[in-house]
C-alpha cells in the first residue's frame, strides 16, 4: 500500500514539474515578446521626434516631407498589435507630432490648408 502512494505522489509531482515548466517557458515567451514591442514602440517614438525636429528646422518642402514620412511611417497595427495600449501611445505621439509640423507650415507658408496632413503633403512634399 505504502509503494502505491509513493508511486501516486512521483507522478503527481511529475506532472506539477511539467506544467511549471511549461508555465515558465510561456512566461518567458509572453515577456520576450513584451520587450520587442516596446523596443519597436521607442524606435517609432524616437522616428516621429526625429522627424519633427527636422521639419521645424528646413523649409515649407522639406518638412511636409516629414510631415509625410511621420504619416506613413508604419501604420497602426503594422508594428504594435492593433488597439493595444503600445499602439496607441504610439498613436497618440504620430497625431502629436503630425499637429505641430502642421502648425509649423502655417507659420512658415501663412497658409492654412486645415489639419489634415494630406493637403499639406500634397502641395508641398517633394516628389
């Protein structure tokens, strides 16, 4: 009787290694994964600062080419997972971004051609 439960209690705790195991290895994965995300979110952040400094440094030209880099620059959901809470900051500093370098060619072309960067991107973007 005594053998039985020893036996019992072996495969008991075998199976409660495995699945620590394989709690571990998915931890592992889930906060790998975590990091890549936001190393891609920081070069994005970095991008966009990048960019905007650029702009406000050059000509009407030159920055509605920033201005169409920032925009283009890949999209939502092509680096970050769609609607995630990265996503979104990332987002949020795109539009931040996006707003001064059109607040910027106003300024500099005493134009207004509205908050959209396209109408800004069409007229003055080289090509």
């Amino acid at each position: 009787m005594k053998s039985l439960t020893c036996k019992t209690q072996t495969t008991v705790l075998g199976f409660m290694c495995a699945g620590l195991l394989v709690l571990c290895a998915w931890l592992a994965w889930d906060y790998s994964s975590q990091k890549l995300h936001i190393a891609f979110a920081e070069d994005q952040i970095q991008i966009f600062s990048a960019m905007r400094t650029k702009a406000l440094q050059s000509d009407a030209p030159e920055a509605a080419s920033s201005l169409e880099y920032v925009v283009l620059y890949y999209p939502s959901g092509s680096k970050q997972e769609k609607d995630s809470r990265l996503d979104a900051m990332v987002e949020r500093e795109r539009a931040r971004v996006i707003k001064e370098i059109i607040a910027y060619l106003c300024t500099k072309t005493g134009e207004d051609l509205g908050t959209s960067p396209d109408a800004w991107i069409r007229k003055y973007a080289k090509r």
